[in-house]
C-alpha cells in the first residue's frame, strides 16, 4: 500500500528524509488517478508535464532553491486555462480548445514549484451543486459512490478528497468551492472578491467568480492563497493591496465575538443532526472563553433569488461570445449564419447552461430588466451593508456549509428550485464579495461529513485561516 500524505508539510518531511521525492508522489498520484477512475474527477492528466516539472523541482530541492510550494502536487479545475493545454469548462462547446496562455494564478503556482498534474472534471461552465451537469459525465462522491461529491468543483474535491493530488483549485461563485468541501470532507476557501486574479477563469458570473483552494490542511490552504493572491495588471477587479504572510500567523492570540442567524439554524430544511453539532460547537466556543451570540438576518429568503437573478444575467452575456463563429464547436449542420449561431449553441451546450442564460436574457429584457435585474442590484447592495454592519459588530459568523450531507446522484434532478436551494448558506459571501471558508467539522450518522462555514470581514484571510486552524485543533 503506497504511502498517502495530507499535508505540504508531511510530503516536505518526507523528502527530507529520503523517504520520497517529488518524482516519485507525481507516479504515486497517477497510479491512484488510474485505480480510482470510475469517480471521473480526472478529464484530462498531464503525465509527461508533471513528471518533467517533478524532476525539475527535485533539482532545486537538492541545490536549495525551491519555491514556496515545492513538494505539492496539484489538479486545477476545466474552467482555469494552462497555456498549450484543453480547457473545455467541462462543456461540448469548447471541446479540442487548447488555451493560449495561462491563468495568472496558474503562473503563479508554477513558479513557487507547484506540480500540475490534471485538469477536473465539473459541473459545466461552473453552473450546478452537484456536478451532474458535465458534458462528461457526473463526478462521484470517493467516500460514496452513489452520492455526489457538491458542485461545481466536484472534480476539484474528489481529486484531494481520494489522495490524487495534495490540493487543488476551484472556483466558487455560489458555494462551488465550500459546499463540495463540505461533502467531501475537506477545507475549502472562497477569498474575498478581488483577492485573486479572474484573468484565465473562464466566466460565468464577473462580479461574482473566485478562484479558491481545497486541501486537507488549513496550513496548506494558506500557502496556495499566499502565492496566488495580489494584484494583476490583467484584471482590473483584483484588489492592489498587500498579501499578508499567511502561513506564519496562524495562531489564534485573542477571544472572538462571533455570531450565527437564528433562522439560518431554526429552518425546517436543516439536517437535524447538523443543527446539533453546530450548537455543540457554539458551546464548545463559549465554554473556551469566546462570545457566541445569535442574531437575525432578515434577507436569509432573498438570498437565493437575488443570486440566480444576477448571475444568470451576467452568464447570458459572458457565454454569447460561445456562438459557433469566434471559437469551439461548431455546428456540421448549418447551412447560413442563423442557423450556425441557433444550431452552434443549441448543441453545444447542456440543458442546465441553456436555462440559465435563458433565465438571464429575461431579466435583462427591456421589459423586465428594471422588475427583475435592476431591483437585484439593489437587493444585493442591501445583503452587502447588512453583512457588512454585521461584521463591523461581530468578528466571523458562523453557519452551517450545507442544509444536509451529500445527496443521492440524479435524486435532484427533476427538482430545479430543491438543486438552486443548495446555496442557502453560501450566497451571502459571494453577494457580499466577503470570504469565507468550509470546514470539515461534522460527522453524521449516515457515515457521511458535512462542514461548518465561517464567513469574514473583505480581505481578512489572515484572521479567516487563524480561526479555522484554531477551529480544526479544538473541535474535532
């Protein structure tokens, strides 16, 4: 039985004793990519890639001049582009796209030493909870086959979560990040907006996407955000500010005051036994000395709503440049432009993206764009300054990830409104443009996880990643 590592740090002792080396864990992780196949997490692996970059990094070890990141083996999602290599976003339409450049937070990797070894498998074009919606098919639950692993970047979990790699990005623009996080067991963090360069994430919702880490470790989720964070002169929404040293301040040095929203925990929807340990956890904080107060947010029943209605509108207009004419699939059967634009995107796309853009064109309609688009703008500038004089007054707030732990595969899909409830807890974050961050703090006894989520203040990560590392030290 080969030897699985859980941490930058393990696989970094382990070098150093000679125990491994980085050629050595990329075999190791395309073994395992091949035994667990049946999960579909992997669309594509990039042996000879990781193989070259692990023997470099081997060298740089050997003659001390490794990056910070060196000894992690990496898989990114199919909606973050590696130059001269297939980026599809898991749809038809982009099939046989090889991306031109690479996303700047792949740059970024790669030159602190990380290894790439595939790109995963997810719900396409990021849009879904349970990624059943790839043109390749559902990505399956390592713990459960018979479940989903969450969505959109199932691929992205079920890759850390089954030992296929030590971390891996997603993106997250409702909950794709923390609620596959909760289902699989792991850490996962969505930064606040602007934290991290979108430039090289194919888009569905501008104002919303981030490109956010899973690992098993908070440590090593602290240390993939210290590389990719920071400005970009590619993208003007990436915030200038300085990235704090993440990885050397995670220690917890002062008793919090925290909050949770009553009715986000008093729902007839919440899984009895996540309700319970998530006040077994409030307890247990107060009985260490911190405050817990409950509180109200009256705009739990808007969250929902205002998040499709603005996405869907920014998904209708970011997915027309894919029309049959710029780029990727083309329809075979069309015989004039109507027909290669109507067939082109008719084909190409899955039925859950067409929704969606159809869902987005209406709001953005002259007829319904001031009833629908315009008033969730101003819905979603209300949740912000709620949320925002929340934390003003609180220093996280607590929440579950998820209602309940991962569902049966195809049991929602007959269901639209049940799969769009999926992100009731994790649309406020991203609304709000705040971080926040899954944590695998729960154990049901239907033998499957679920996660606690911890929401911050805009662009404290560093206080963020201090109180989850705290939290998986003394809840557990």
């Amino acid at each position: 039985m080969e030897k699985v590592y859980r941490s930058l740090n393990e696989v970094r002792e382990a070098i150093a004793s000679g125990e491994t080396n980085c050629v050595q864990l990329v075999e190791t992780y395309l073994n395992r990519i091949e035994q667990h196949k049946h999960l579909n997490a992997f669309l594509e692996v990039f042996t000879g890639d990781a193989l070259t970059k692990a023997k470099e990094v081997d060298g740089k070890i050997a003659n001390g001049t490794a990056g910070k990141l060196a000894g992690m083996v990496m898989a990114i999602k199919d909606n973050i582009c590696y130059k001269n290599h297939h980026v599809s976003a898991s749809s038809k339409i982009l099939e046989g796209f090889e991306s031109l450049f690479s996303a700047t937070a792949v740059e970024r990797l790669l030159a602190e030493d990380a290894i790439i070894i595939g790109r995963t498998n997810c719900d396409e074009f990021a849009m879904g909870s349970s990624n059943e919606n790839s043109a390749y098919g559902p990505v399956k639950n390592a713990l459960d086959p018979t479940k989903v692993p969450g969505g959109s970047s199932g691929g992205s979990a079920v890759a850390v979560q089954a030992d296929l790699c030590l971390a891996s990005l997603g993106s997250d623009t409702g909950g794709s990040v923390r609620q596959p996080a909760s289902f699989c067991n792991l850490v996962g963090l969505k930064p606040t907006y602007g934290r991290v360069s979108r430039w090289g994430l194919i888009a569905y919702a501008s104002s919303f996407d981030q490109i956010g880490p899973f690992a098993h470790d908070v440590h090593d989720v602290a240390a993939i955000m210290e590389v990719i964070s920071g400005g970009d002169e590619f993208d003007t929404t990436c915030s200038k500010r300085e990235v704090p040293q993440l990885t050397e301040n995670l220690t917890l040095d002062k008793k919090l005051k925290l909050t949770y929203f009553k009715s986000y925990i008093e729902n007839d929807g919440l899984d009895p036994e996540v309700k319970e340990r998530f006040y077994e956890i409030v307890g247990q904080l107060q009985a260490q000395g911190h405050t817990v107060e409950a509180s109200e947010f009256e705009y739990l029943d808007y969250l929902v709503p205002t998040y499709y209605v603005l996405t869907t509108a920014e998904a209708s207009s970011n997915l027309a440049r894919f029309d049959g004419i710029h780029y990727g699939y083309r329809s075979p059967n069309a015989v004039d432009l109507e027909s290669t634009y109507k067939l082109s995107r008719t084909e190409g796309f899955g039925r859950e993206v067409k929704r969606r853009i159809m869902l987005g064109t209406y709001v953005l309609s002259a007829g319904f764009y001031d009833a629908y688009y315009a008033k969730g703008q101003k819905v979603r500038r209300l949740i912000k300054e709620k949320t925002e004089s929340v934390l003003n007054e609180y220093d996280y707030i607590l929440t579950p990830t998820s209602p309940h732990t991962p569902f049966e595969l195809g049991k929602q899909n007959d269901d639209q409104i049940k799969m769009y409830l999926e992100d009731i807890y994790t649309a406020q974050a991203p609304l709000a443009g705040i971080p926040a961050i899954s944590l695998p703090l729960g154990q049901h006894s239907n033998g499957l996880p679920f996660g606690v989520q911890v929401m911050g203040k805009s662009f404290d990560e560093q206080g963020l990643l201090a109180f989850s590392a705290y939290l998986m030290s003394n809840m557990n």
